[in-house]
C-alpha cells in the first residue's frame, strides 16, 4: 500500500475591506420620529379603546333591550297567572257551593229517607201498639228531665198524661199497664225530693250577703258612730279644755277589749278578710255545683263547711251573720240524700203490653 503524497499548504484568505460607515442622523429627526411613533400608538390605541366602548354600549343596549323584553314577558306572564288563579278560585268556589248544595240535598234526601221509613214503620204498626211507643218515649223523656232538674213535676206531667190518653184508648188490656202509672204516680208524689231550684235561688242569696257579713276581729260600728261623747267639754269651754278632751276620746278609741272564741279569727289581718270572703263564696259555690250534680252528700259536707267557717271568722253577734247562719241551716235541712223517683213498674208494664201480652 502506497502512502499519499503530502497536501500542499493552504494559500491564506484575503479579507473583504469593511463598506464605509452610513452616516448617522442628526439628533432632531430622530426625537421627530420617535415622537411621531408615539403619537401614533396612542392614536391606534384611543382608537381602539373608542371601538371597544362603542361595542360595549351595543352590547349593553342589547343586553338592556333584552332585560326589557324578559321584564315584560315576565310581567305578562304573572297577569296571565293571577288570571288563571283568579279563574281557579272561582273554580274552586263554585266547586265548594255546588258540593254544598249537593250535601245539602243529600242530607234533604236522607232525612226525606229516615221519615219515609219512619213512617212506613208507623204505618205498620196498630193503633195500640203505637199508643205504647209514644207513651214509653214521653215517661222516658220526663225521667231524664226530672234527673236534670231534680222535680219531680216533669215526670208526674207525663204520668198524668199518659194516664189520661190510656182512658181514651178504652183498652182491656192496658189496665194493668193504667194501674202501674197510678201506683207510681202515688209513690212520686209521697217521695220527698231535694227542691234544687229553691236551693239554688237561697244560696246566690247568701252569696250576695257574704261582702256584708262583719269580721269577728272587726272594729263595731256601733263604736265609731257613738252620737255623744263622754267627758265632752261645753261648747263654751277653754280651748285646752276641748283639746284635753279630744286628745282622751281618741286614746279611748285606740284600745278595745272584746271577747273572741276563735283565735284563729284574731289573727285574720284586714287585708285578707277579702281573701277570706271569697272562700266562703267558693264553698257555696262547691255547694250549688253538687246540687246540680246530684250529689247531695258532697253538697252537705260542703254546707256544713260553710256554716263552720261562718261561725269561726265571722262575728256571731251580727244580724247578718245570724241571717246568713240561719239560711245555710235551712239549705242543710232540705239537702236530702233520697233518689230520684223512678218508673220502673210502668216500664215493666209498657215493655210487657209492647211484647203484645
């Protein structure tokens, strides 16, 4: 292998000469450029933010303009919905007043219904049985207004009257039905029965007495309206005379010695005499409660506490205390603990006579 023969040495490069310097401007007309550069900018800038703004106040018109629009459909649309709510509730009246006058005409048919059938039944019945049923509906309706009143009157109205429509009847067989009325008739009426009318008229008599009724540590009135006074100096007497002697006559009148049995009575203070008035007002009232009720015991207990509390707190000596003493004495007498009559042999009578016996 043959080696290569030596490359020759590289020629050196001549370098271009350098182009001669352009010249540079004078310093005013580039300040003029800049300046106009920038006014220029500035120009395309104004331009600029002017074409945005005139966008934006489109857009914003646009925007207003469809506010508008929304503005008056909305409204539109709420007229349109209180018409139709409007139109609903006259809907739903004229739904309530038919469906009344529907139940009123049901109602109407109901009771036409109920009278038909009472009537069919009235009809099928015969003249005696009917008489029966409407004697035994009278004495049951009298009992049970003698139970509300406490009379025995009603059922004695009703007894008399059945007895007298059985006369006109003139049927045999009622005289067994005729012969239990009068037994019980003479049996109400020798019965003695609680008057709770007349009880009821004395006690909110003695209610109204009890604000008068006098403390039993009260000062007497009879003390204070005392017409002349003892020890009393002339009318021409010294003025020291009349002052010594008025100056004595109210010393007397700061002490007074009475006798009290109660001492619970003592200490009742003169404010709570009130309170202790109605307390006697709420036992009589407990007392007028259990007439109505028909408990006649709890009615005794009550006047008996009444009459305890009258002669413990208030004074004995006083007319009125006296009165009101004498009239809860009265109430006890007429409280009676007896039943309340009953028909219970002409009931007997009428199921029998009904069962066509």
């Amino acid at each position: 292998m043959s080696s290569l023969p030596p490359a020759p040495p590289p020629e050196p490069s001549v370098l271009p000469a350098p182009a001669p310097a352009a010249p540079l401007p004078p310093p005013e007309s580039r300040a003029t450029g800049l300046a106009r550069a920038t006014l220029f900018a500035l120009t395309l800038l104004a331009a600029a933010a002017l074409l945005s703004s005139v966008m934006l106040w489109q857009r914003l018109s646009a925007i207003q303009e469809q506010l508008a629009r929304q503005s008056a459909d909305s409204g539109a649309n709420a007229i349109e919905a209180r018409a139709l709510a409007r139109q609903a509730q006259d809907v739903a009246r004229d739904t309530a007043a038919r469906q009344t006058v529907l139940e009123t005409r049901l109602s109407e048919v109901a009771l036409q219904r109920t009278q038909l059938e009472d009537l069919i039944q009235s009809l099928s019945r015969t003249r005696d049985e009917n008489l029966v049923v409407d004697v035994e509906s009278a004495l049951r309706l009298a009992q049970q207004q003698t139970q509300l009143t406490g009379s025995a009157e009603p059922l004695l109205a009703a007894l008399r009257t059945a007895d007298q429509r059985l006369e006109r009847a003139a049927q045999p067989r009622l005289a067994r039905l005729r012969a239990a009325i009068a037994h019980d008739t003479e049996r109400i009426r020798s019965a003695a029965v609680t008057d709770v009318p007349g009880l009821l008229a004395r006690l909110d008599d003695i209610v109204r007495q009890v604000d008068e009724l006098p403390v039993a540590n009260a000062v007497p009135a009879r003390a204070l309206t005392e017409s002349p006074r003892r020890g009393t100096a002339p009318a021409d007497a010294a003025w020291w005379q009349r002052w010594r002697d008025a100056v004595l006559e109210e010393a007397r009148g700061l002490v007074r010695v009475s006798r009290i049995d109660q001492p619970e009575a003592m200490l009742v203070a003169p404010e709570q005499a009130f309170f202790l008035r109605e307390n006697l007002k709420l036992k009589l009232l407990n007392v007028r409660l259990s007439l109505l009720a028909r408990q006649n015991d709890a009615a005794r207990a009550d006047v008996a506490t009444a009459t305890a509390t009258l002669n413990k707190y208030f004074d004995p000596s006083s007319r009125r205390t006296q009165s009101v003493a004498t009239q809860l004495q009265q109430v006890q007498a007429q409280v009676r603990s007896a039943e309340l009559p009953r028909v219970d042999e002409t009931m007997a009578a009428l199921a029998t006579a009904a069962a066509g016996k």
